[in-house]
C-alpha cells in the first residue's frame, strides 16, 4: 500500500508543482497552457486511445467492463433529475450537479495515475478503456447540459443535434470511434504507426499532469466551501456508485479497482474553459477542480486501500 502511495502521488505532486511553479516564476505566461492543451488533445491523449483501444478484444467479460465504466454517468443523471423534479430546485444548481459530478478528468489526470500506481500494460489498457467508456457518455451528458444553459429554454432535440455535431469533430471521441472499429474488425496497425502512436500517447501522462499545475495558477477560487460541498460527489459518491455498478456486473480485481478510481478522478480541468466560453458558475467549479485535484492523492489511496479489505 505505501509503494502504491509512493508511485502515484510523489510523481503527481512533483509534476503539478512544476508547472504551477513554471507559471509563478514566469517561465511560462498566461495563456501558453493552451498550447500544452491543445497537444494532449489533439495528439497525445488520441493515439493513447486509439492504439490501446484498437487491440482490444470485446469478450463478454470486456463488455462487462464497459458497461461498469459507463453506467454509473447514467444512474447520476437520472437521480438527478428524479430529485429536480421532485423538488423543483434552481435548473442552474441541476446543471452544476451533474457537470461536477460525470465530468471528471479521468483521461488527463485518471490515466496517469492508474499508470503511476500499477506500472504495467494491462493497467494501463484498462485505465484507457475505462476512460473511453466514460468519456463517451460523460462529454454527451456535460456538453449536452451546458448547450441548454446557453440556449435557455431550447428543445432537448436541438440541443442534442447541437452536441452531435460538435462531438463529431472531438478527436478524444473519433479516435476512441475509429479505435473500436479497428478492434471490432480486427484490423491491424502498422507496426511503425503503431510504434509512433505508442510515443506519442506515453507522453500523456506526463504533459497532463504539468498542464495541471499550469491550470490551477492564477485562477479565482472565491467560492472554496461550495466547492468542497462539490468535491465530495466526486471523492465519495460517484466512487461508491461506480462500486456497486462492478458488484452488480461481477467486475473484480484490478478492473473493479480501475473503475472506481475512474469515478473518484478530480472534476476535469477542461471544465474550467468551458464554464468560461458559456459563462457558468466559473468560480464554483475552479473551486471545485482546485479542491478535488489537490485531496486526490489521499482520497484515490483511502479507495485503494478500501478496495483491497472487498473480495
């Protein structure tokens, strides 16, 4: 338990610390974090998808998997919902809800850890499925929520064919789509495409978790308490949800463990950019990513060790 503890948060501090760090002495300026962003988005963070998804072989037991990584977006959404219409609360505290809580970072920050704690292949082929299948659902659901936000009393399909069309130019989705069908159909990857997807997705780890040092500097964290009250979907409940969906399904092992730290990643720093462009609650959930972020060295080690007393 304490080499696990070791591997994964001496590595996350350090490289948070450093791109904090690179902003407060200025090596780095406001704005350049875009262009780390944009690289983990656009290169690094789609060739991990695509090549660890691409071998995949979907037996009965890793479409089990799938399904344990996925529902639990799906059970939060609609009792959020059963709870808006049962109480009729503000539709704005509706929407911070289920952003918080389906749209973690568990492909920038979720990925890196499972690869820092459980060095080896299989971790991190699980961690990439893993994220995959909740980013799948949980973009859709986050997207789909802060479309109606901005469009205000807009029809759900409007807003759902507003979302597909923006979705359909995401390169974490297309390469997570273009990765099933080459697993599907068992088409291979050229081994020298192979070979550079391989590098260019190992770097993500890396230039992620520095680019969330970079994020967190300079931010407005005015609303600390509100987002620690949302944290807490975050550390405890969507992991507890994500435990019962893998009991439920007979998921065990180093798969269940990767599921529920899955759900108990921090809430996504690329919420920050979007609460920004539309304008919702920019405070609350930099409050939110700050707080979640930071407590996710203890709290991901307290479910490891909880994880490990289940049989």
């Amino acid at each position: 338990m304490l080499q696990i503890f070791l591997r994964s948060i001496v590595p996350l501090l350090l490289l948070i610390g450093a791109g904090f760090f690179s902003r407060y002495f200025g090596i780095l300026k406001r704005g350049d974090e875009r262009v780390l962003s944009a690289y983990v988005f656009f290169f690094a963070l789609p060739s991990l998808f695509f090549v660890n998804i691409s071998s995949v072989h979907f037996t009965a037991r890793e479409l089990r998997f799938v399904m344990a990584s996925a529902l639990p977006s799906v059970i939060a959404l609609v009792f959020y919902l059963f709870l808006y219409f049962a109480f009729k609360f503000k539709r704005e505290n509706l929407f911070l809800l289920i952003l918080v809580t389906v749209f973690g970072s568990t492909a920038f920050f979720g990925i890196p850890f499972i690869m820092f704690a459980f060095p080896g292949i299989e971790p991190e082929r699980l961690a990439t499925l893993a994220a995959a299948s909740t980013s799948l659902v949980g973009v859709f659901i986050g997207i789909t929520v802060l479309e109606f936000h901005a469009m205000g009393e807009t029809s759900l399909g409007k807003a759902i064919r507003t979302v597909i069309i923006k979705l359909s130019k995401n390169p974490l989705i297309l390469s997570i789509v273009i990765g099933s069908v080459f697993a599907i159909f068992k088409i291979k990857v050229p081994h020298p495409l192979a070979t550079a997807l391989h590098m260019l997705g190992r770097t993500t780890a890396t230039v992620a978790i520095f680019m969330l040092g970079v994020f967190l500097y300079g931010k407005n964290y005015s609303k600390l308490f509100l987002g620690f009250k949302l944290s807490l979907l975050r550390i405890v409940a969507f992991p507890v949800v994500a435990l019962v969906s893998s009991l439920l399904l007979e998921i065990s092992g180093i798969e269940r463990t990767v599921v529920v730290l899955m759900h108990g990643m921090p809430v996504a720093v690329s919420l920050i950019i979007l609460s920004e462009r539309y304008s919702f609650q920019k405070q609350a959930i930099a409050s939110a990513i700050l707080i979640s972020s930071l407590a996710s060295g203890l709290h991901l080690n307290l479910w490891i060790f909880v994880l490990g007393l289940i049989k």
